[in-house]
C-alpha cells in the first residue's frame, strides 16, 4: 500500500475489526461499564460504502447511530505482534463511520447474542481516501469531528482513548492473525447520536480529510 494509488477497499480488505468502547466519556454516555481489556466485533466487507454512496436505514430500525473512528489499515500481516513493534504493521489509514443499528443492538445485548447485525448490514462502514502513512504524523493526536446538518455532534481526539493504537494492534493480533489490508476501527469519541432518513453527515480528520454521506430509509432506494 506504499504506492500512491487509489486503494479499493471492497478488494484488498479481508476484515473490518472494530473495537468498542474505547473512549471513556464514549462508554459513560451509553452507560456502559469501562472496560479492562477492548472489546470487539466484526464487520463484512459488504458494509463499506465510499463517498457518492448513501447510508441506508435497514427496515425495522427505530435507531441508527453515528459514530466517526480513525481506522487503521494494516500492510504487513501478523500474529502474537508486540505492542513495541506495532506501529511497523500500519499501511495507513481512513477516516470511518462505524455506523450502528441500535434497535438490533440493544436486543443482542439483552439476549447476550453478538453485534454483527447490529454492524455489519448493508452501507455500515462508510469510509474516506485511502490516507497514507506519512500524512498523519501522530494517530495518537488526530482529531475527529462530526457533524448532522451542520450541527457539531462529535469533537473528539485519539489522545483520549482507554487503549493505544498499537496496544489494539497487538491485542487482537493474539486473538487473531491480522492481514494485508484489514481495517481497525478504533473506537468513537462521545457525542454519538441518532440520524434519520434525509440527513447528512459530514465528519473530519484533522484538516486532511472530510467527506459527507446522506442518508436514506430502505424504503426510499
């Protein structure tokens, strides 16, 4: 992924793996437990959209959520990473939308079953440009706004996170072999909220990245 070319995500991507409640003020707005150790969930593939693609309303949801994330795409594959050495298995990076279908989500969680509803249907992952690795100079700074017709929703900064970038890395790399490609989602800041059809979303990276997705009901596609 050194190359400077368009990267197709749908393509190079073999998993999208998102880790929950990585923010603490994220965690308390939900009224979630702080976590000890990440929390995390799969998405497909078939959930990425890019810009110029709406984000659909799965039919039967009351309540869909924004939630904007650094991702992190790694390059070099890995198992068993040390933390120390983590930073080496980033290819670059995206800014994402973790979209979540709460309706779903709160029955997984009364039910004690998994998310992958709830995250993983159609239109879930929007995501920007593929950002090369030597345009963000920390990704332990990096800010991330959000905005819902104009109006700031979410104003968060990576520095803030429970768990390091690189301690993600190496924490799902001993659960899990990490590949060419995936995707990390690494957490949302506080400020998530819900969204309706004829919305817009309009999210930040820094002063790199921004890029907007309407939003629609099934119902309207």
């Amino acid at each position: 992924m050194s190359a400077r070319k368009a990267v197709n995500f749908r393509q190079v991507g073999r998993k999208i793996v998102g880790a929950a409640r990585t923010y603490k003020e994220h965690a308390v707005e939900l009224n979630n437990p702080i976590p000890s150790e990440p929390l995390i969930f799969l998405k497909p593939t078939s959930s990425y959209i890019e810009q110029g693609q709406s984000i659909i309303i799965p039919k039967d949801t009351l309540e869909l959520h924004h939630e904007v994330e650094l991702g992190v795409v790694i390059d070099k594959p890995g198992k068993n990473i040390p933390e120390a050495s983590a930073a080496g298995h980033i290819g670059g990076y995206v800014l994402a939308l973790d979209m979540t279908n709460r309706t779903e989500q709160s029955k997984a969680k009364k039910a004690g079953h998994s998310w992958c509803i709830a995250k993983g249907f159609d239109t879930a992952c929007p995501v920007s440009r593929f950002i090369y690795k030597d345009e963000i100079k920390d990704f332990q700074n990096v800010s991330l706004k959000l905005k819902v017709n104009g109006i700031l929703k979410q104003d968060g900064n990576t520095k803030d996170m429970i768990f390091s970038i690189p301690f993600l890395i190496s924490w799902i790399s001993c659960r899990m072999s990490l590949e060419h490609g995936d995707l990390i989602l690494t957490g949302t800041p506080p400020g998530v909220g819900p969204v309706s059809a004829g919305d817009t979303i309009e999210c930040s990276l820094n002063d790199l990245i921004c890029m907007s997705f309407d939003v629609k009901s099934e119902n309207m596609v």
